[in-house]
C-alpha cells in the first residue's frame, strides 16, 4: 500500500452512498462515519490483496505443500519438538 494511504495527514474528501436508515442511526449513535468508512475500506482493501497474493502464488503453494508431502519437512530431524 502507497505510504499516502497510510499517512493519517493525506485525507482527503470523497463521496459515498450510503443507506439512509443505516446512516440516520450512525448519527444518532455517534458514530464517526468517516472513520468507520476508512476501517471498513481498510478491511476490504486487506481482504481482497490478500486474495490476490494467494491468488498469484497458488502455484508455487501447491507445489511446497506436495514437497512436504512427499519429503517431509526439511530439516526436520533438527526439530526439537
């Protein structure tokens, strides 16, 4: 993620749809609506790159998992437990 997206200080306005009743009660209840838009965006963004690193690696996955399959865990006569 780009360190602008991180830095609090880079905010900038946008606009959202959001449902009226959903956003009537946020307000009602003190909700920060902003922050509360960023963290559930954060999640999302999380969820779907990670998604996406698993996505692009599920080859080199498979095929670690058949190694140890196969082979066991290297060094494993090393492991204490």
């Amino acid at each position: 993620m780009h360190s602008e997206a991180r830095n609090s200080s880079s905010r900038r306005p946008t606009n959202l749809s959001i449902d009226s009743e959903l956003l009537a009660l946020a307000k009602t209840l003190d909700v920060n609506i902003s922050r509360s838009a960023e963290v559930g965006i954060k999640e999302a963004v999380s969820k779907k790159l990670r998604e996406q690193w698993l996505q692009e690696n599920k080859e080199a996955l498979i095929s670690s998992n058949r190694f140890v399959e196969e082979n066991g865990l290297p060094l494993q006569k090393y492991r204490s437990f």
